[in-house]
C-alpha cells in the first residue's frame, strides 16, 4: 500500500489549497454565480459548514471555519498516511 500514499497526500493538498483560493475569493467581489466560485463553493461547502456551524457559537465576525477545517485535514491525512504505511 506504500504505491497510494503519494497520491492521498496530492489528494489532500489540492484541497487544502481549494479552500485557501475560496477564503482568498470571499475578500473580493465576485459573481456568485460564475462557475469557478460555484465549483469552489460546491467542493468545499460540505468540510466547512461542520466548522462553521460549530464556531458560529463563538463568532466574532470572523469565520475561522477554514483554518479549524485545514488542521483537522492535516491531522486526518497524518492518520491515513501513517496507517498505510504500516499496512
């Protein structure tokens, strides 16, 4: 199973980085329905709202639902990389 970790980490680092170009996206002005930002809102909607749900009790104006979002994926692939390689 070593053969698959290089393509789990790619997998986990072209989403982590969907959701930096989303958080960068959301400080400008954009149309909402341009297929880009659909694609990225649709692709990474489902990871943040937990996080955003979850944080909106505790919310100062800021959404921190991206960075929570990005270390619990960091942690999530240490796992799944550490357990294939000990397969």
């Amino acid at each position: 199973m070593y053969w698959i970790t290089p393509y789990v980490r790619m997998a986990f680092e072209v989403y982590n980085w969907l959701i930096i170009i989303r958080v960068f996206m959301s400080w400008i002005p954009h149309n909402p329905y341009n297929p880009i930002f659909r694609f990225l809102y649709e692709i990474t909607e489902p990871v943040l709202a937990p996080f955003r749900r979850l944080m909106g009790k505790y919310s100062v104006g800021i959404d921190f639902s991206p960075v929570m979002a990005l270390i619990v994926l960091q942690i999530i692939e240490s796992v799944l990389l550490n357990l294939l390689r000990s397969i």
